[in-house]
C-alpha cells in the first residue's frame, strides 16, 4: 500500500507539476475541443477502433488527473468536467496504452488545434519510467546502449570486422579498392550510423561507402561510437538520451572532424541536431551535424556521380519515417536519391509530412512482446497504402521503419523487398574503373 | 421571483465580465510567459508562421484535409457565431453614423438585420444540431465526449432557440436593451427588460460567457498558442 501511495504521489506530482509549463504540456491540457479529427488520422485506431486507441482518450488519462489536480472546476465539479484521480488500475493502462502511441505526430498535422499527441505520450513515458514501468525490452536496450556504446551489445571490433567484410565484398563486386575508414583523427565527416546498418544490413554502409569513395572527401567511422540510436528519446527519460548521446558528442570532437555525419536513423538525428544541439547540451560545438541523405541527395544534384538505373528495376517506393519527415523535414532529399537510383519509383499517398506512420514507431519496433498488435493494427494502414504502389521494394532510411516493414512482409507473406536508401545506391552507383556488373 | 431578475439583470453581468476578464487575462498571460521547446512539424508552411497560423484560425485547413463534412458543419457554425456576435452589438447600442455614412434609414436597416440576423440565427442551429448529432452518432466522437462537452453544445443550442424565437415570434424592441445595456455601464442600476424570453437569453449567454475561460469553449483563445507551437521555423 505504501507502495502504491508512492507511485501515486509521484503520478500526481509530475502531472500537477505541468501546471508550469513548458507551454505545450499545460495548453494540451486545456483546448482539446474533443472533434475525434485525430482518431480518423491515426494508424493506430486506423488498425482497430477501440476506444482505448483513441488518441484524444489515450491523451485524457493524463488530462482527467490534471483537471483533477489543477484546476479550479476539476476540484469543484470532479467527474462532471472529466475530472479524475489515479487510480491503482491506472498504472498498468497507462503502461499498456501509452506504448501503443507510436508518436508519429501524424495526429498534429490535421488536428485542427494542432496539438501533438507525442509530446503528451512521451510525458506520460516519462511518468512510467520513474517508477519503474517501462517495459522491460527498452529498458534492456538502453542498459546495453550505455554500457557498449551500440544497442546491439557489439565490442569495438564487431565494428572492425564488418568493415574488412564489407570492404572485401565491394572489391569482389566491383573490383575496385573502396575503404571504409575507422577512427581517423582529422577527418571531414564522422559517420554515425543505426548500428543495424553495419551489423545487419551491410548493404546501406556499403553503398554509403561507395558515396564517399566517389566525392572524395575524408571521412571516418568510430569504433565505440557508431550506434546513434538513443532510446531516452522513446522511453522518455531525458537523463538516459543524454547520457547515450555523450559518447558521441566527444568521439566526434575526439576525432576532430568538421561534421557529424547522421547515418539513416531518423530519431538519431532528430536527437541529434534538433534536441542536443539546439538545446546546447554540450555548449557551442566545434562540428556542424549533417545527414548522409542530404549529402548523397546535393551531390546527385551536383552531378557527382554515375548510376546505372538499370541495375535496379523493380518497382520501389519510398516511406517517410515520421523522425527525418515530420520531425526533421528531411523530405525532398530521399526523393532526389530515389529518383537517380532506380528506374521504376513510386510515390505512395499520402506521403511526406502527411505519410502514415510504419507502425512501430516511438521505440514499439523493438518490442516484440506487442508483435501481433504492431502487424495487425498499427502496421495495418501501411501494407495497404505500400500495396496500392504495386512496388516490389519499401525503402525507408530509420532502423525502425526497417525492421517493422521487414516484420510486416514476413508476417503477411508478402513478396516485397525492405531496406534502405542507400542499399540501392550500392546496387546502381557506378564507380570509375568498375568491372562490368554480372 | 423579483430577486432573481434583479440577480440576473443587475449583479450577474458584472461578475459574468469580471470572471471572463480575469479568466482569459490569466490564461493568456501563463501562457505567453511559458517556455516552449522547439517542436516544429514540417514541412513548414510557405511564408511566414503568422500568416499561417491566420490561414487556419480563419479557414481550417487541417480540417479540410480530413474530414469535408465536418469542416463545413464546423466552419459555418464559427463564421456564424462571428457574424451573431457583430450583429448583437445592434442590441447594445446603435451606430446612427454608420447608418448614415452608408446613406441608410431605420427601415433599412432593420431589413437588413432581420433578413441577415434571421438567415445566421437558421444556418447556426442547423450546424449546431449537425454538431450534436456528429458527438452522439460517431463513435470516435462519442467517445471521447464527456458532459462537459454535451452542456457546451446544449447551452448554445438554448441561447440560440431564444434568441431565435425572440426574432422570429415576437417583435422586441431594441430601444429597451440599449436604455439597459447603457445603464449598466453607467452603474445606474437599470431595469432589465421585462421580456420572460430576453431573461433566459440573456442569462444563458452569461453562463457561457463565465464557462469560455473554463471549458474548452478556451480553444477560441488557445488556437493561436497551439498552431504557433509547431509552426515555426
């Protein structure tokens, strides 16, 4: 029973305590005019129309306590306003239904308030992770990612070993001697991809190799640094994305380079360049962050390169991940690389900033304990509007998106490629001395 | 019986204005002394954020996108209540020198209130039933909707029924509410029109009135902190 007072006590304080802002967590609290606008544009009431789904529902588990707790007429009129206190059968709902929000922000954009949902999902995981009810999958994930540096518990050489391997295929592919620098000192970019992309997926690294053996400029990956996944941002604990985000921040002046480079990993650098940096967690850096999509996309523009579309002539379409889309604006740049690299893309609808989301964000790709939930309801919206393309490859430049579509394909057995942007670089860059392709 | 007009005609408006004032002045006022993290949501609107957030607190496009119906019943219920709220400021007091700027006479412009006054005090009842029946009839809405939701709606549904019955089934004259409306603000202690249906009208608006800083009826001032929370640059 104390147990639970304390818990309570904790909920309530942390729920009055938006009383005081910052301005979004207390006007959220005050102009939801209850239309249901967010409801029709949310994938995951989209997938299953139960109220608890309900994003204006989802949002009033936090608003029913703060009327309750800070207001003049929640403390009057009690129920009648919607006021009410946390209960003891609150703490598994909230633990259940504020994880089944993927934080897509998709609901801002058309809620004719614009009030962002997200903002209250991830204040309400915040609430859960300090009494100790995040779930247990995350938490795993970040006790690993503070420890090794990477969310996939690799040491240092995991990293050292991929590199040879992938230097090894390229040179085999296409005869040419394309290298894939690790932990050097002075360089223009340090590279910070998903770590997926170098442990799982070497085909994106590869092709991301391949870009800049082309342009010529130096650039560098880290062997304790080279995961900028950061789950803080999902589980809302703001101390864990800090101190995740630390590493990287002094590799990168470690390594004296004039720009961090984010890998295709949406959160990370929506983490990156719109929370640290702009926050100035760190004070003013000594390196500029940028993105390999905006790289790739402004030397295409340029002319730096040479594809053979031919090389890739499935149809493929493009999925916004909600972080570089809605949250970074990072839109137009996949587009330019899609369109130079293969012969058949296709948009889907909608698509940019009104994109669906892939049904595992806000860190639900990584839970497998919700499997059926994120394949069949929050994933439902997207296999029909990835269908509706008639593509035969889903390219999405976030680690989570990945690994969600790759999950929906094997689930639904549907014969469509997964990956990422630059895995189709790889496939149609041509490099100057390239054997014939077989 | 007495008491309770004296109530309603010469102590309520005053609390009504003062609750209202202190209301929005205070919610106002936190809000714009908050901090605000920068959460923008692209892409970002062409031109500036003001001239979008302008675009959406008079268009609702978001809306649009969404719903078509629902945007129609929604937009013409606020463009609407606009028009109401101008038209009542005939009933407070009169602007012989627009009248005659506009070289019209009394009759006029009593046509011209009537025929205008009439057509908004229709459309906004059925927008208003339509709003009703769109909580109560989709699920989405219904359940999300809470008493608080269901009195906004039937208060306005009850201010509009007497004020519409006051225009369409009895003729009340202007004049009175002037001589009142004046004597309020000269603290001359007026005598509130006698009219049974005025009385109602008017002490439900009140209500609404000292509900606005309160409920969500809130949003008419909130829109503009929310739409600029994500749309800049």
């Amino acid at each position: 029973m104390t147990e639970y007072n304390n818990i309570k006590s904790k909920v309530v304080d942390s729920i009055k305590a938006m009383k005081k802002g910052p301005l979004p967590m207390r006007i959220y609290m005050e102009t939801c005019v209850k239309c249901g606008t967010c409801a029709e544009v949310c994938p995951v009431y989209y997938g299953s129309n139960e109220k608890s789904l309900n994003p204006a529902e989802r949002s009033d588990l936090i608003r029913r306590v703060y009327k309750k707790h800070s207001t003049i007429s929640g403390k009057i009129f009690g129920g009648l306003v919607g006021a009410k206190d946390f209960d003891g059968d609150d703490i598994d709902k909230w633990a259940k239904e504020f994880y089944e929000c993927t934080a897509c922000r998709r609901c801002a954009v058309f809620c004719p308030m614009e009030i962002d949902n997200s903002v209250l999902t991830r204040k309400a995981r915040t609430i859960l992770d300090s009494i100790g009810k995040t779930p247990e999958t995350l938490m795993r994930v970040i006790e690993v990612s503070l420890k090794t540096g990477n969310t996939d518990n690799a040491p240092p050489v995991a990293l050292t070993e991929a590199t040879s391997f992938m230097e090894e295929e390229i040179l085999e592919e296409t005869g040419v001697e394309v290298k894939m620098p690790v932990d050097e000192v002075g360089v223009d970019y340090f590279l910070v991809p998903p770590s997926g992309d170098v442990l799982v997926n070497p085909e994106s690294m590869m092709g991301i190799a391949k870009v800049f053996h082309v342009t010529g400029d130096s650039w560098t990956l880290s062997s304790r640094a080279f995961d900028g996944a950061n789950y803080g941002l999902f589980t809302g604990s703001d101390n864990d994305m800090k101190e995740d985000n630390k590493l990287y921040v002094e590799e990168a002046k470690r390594l004296k380079v004039k720009t961090m480079m984010m890998g295709e990993c949406g959160h990370a650098h929506r983490i990156m360049k719109f929370i640290m940096e702009k926050n100035k967690w760190w004070g003013d850096l000594p390196f500029e962050i940028s993105n390999i999509l905006q790289y790739t996309a402004y030397h295409i523009q340029k002319g730096t390169f040479k594809f053979d579309k031919s090389l890739v002539p499935e149809p493929v379409t493009y999925h916004d991940p909600c972080n570089f889309g809605r949250s970074c604006g990072i839109i137009e740049e996949p587009r330019i690389i899609m369109r130079a690299a293969c012969e058949d893309f296709r948009e889907m609808y909608p698509n940019r900033g009104e994109n669906w989301c892939c049904g595992g964000g806000g860190g639900l790709s990584a839970m497998d304990t919700i499997i059926d939930f994120r394949m069949n309801v929050s994933g439902k919206k997207k296999v029909e509007q990835v269908l509706a393309t008639g593509a035969k490859y889903v390219a999405s430049p976030c680690s989570n998106c990945k690994r969600q579509f790759m999950q929906l394909m094997e689930y639904h057995k549907l014969d469509i490629g997964t990956g990422g942007l630059h895995d189709l670089v790889n496939r149609s860059i041509i490099l100057d001395g390239q054997k014939k392709s077989v | 019986m007495n008491g309770l007009k004296f109530f309603v005609g010469n102590i309520l408006p005053y609390i009504a204005f003062v609750v209202f004032l202190t209301g929005m002045t205070y919610r106002i006022y936190t809000w714009l002394k908050m901090s605000s993290p920068i959460i923008t949501l692209y892409p970002v609107p062409k031109g500036s954020s003001t001239s979008a957030v302008i675009k959406e607190v008079l268009l609702f496009p978001s809306l649009f996108k969404t719903d078509k119906v629902f945007w129609g019943g929604a937009w013409i219920f606020h463009v609407m209540l606009v028009f109401i709220f101008i038209g009542h400021f005939r009933v407070v007091t009169d602007f012989p020198w627009l009248w005659n700027l506009l070289g019209m006479n009394k009759e006029a412009v009593d046509t011209m209130s009537m025929t205008s006054g009439g057509i908004a005090g229709l459309i906004i009842m059925i927008t208003v039933i339509y709003l009703i029946f769109r909580r109560v009839g989709v699920q989405k809405v219904r359940e999300i909707s809470g008493f608080g939701d269901y009195i906004v709606m039937f208060l306005i549904l009850a201010i509009l029924l007497t004020g519409n019955a006051m225009r369409f089934f009895q003729h009340f004259d202007l004049s009175e509410t002037r001589v009142y409306f004046a004597g309020l603000v000269a603290f001359t202690n007026p005598q509130m029109p006698a009219n049974g249906l005025f009385v109602l009208h008017f002490f439900l608006a009140q209500m609404m009135i000292v509900f606005i800083p309160f409920s969500k009826i809130l949003h008419l001032g909130g829109i503009f902190f929310t739409q600029t929370i994500l749309k800049r640059g």
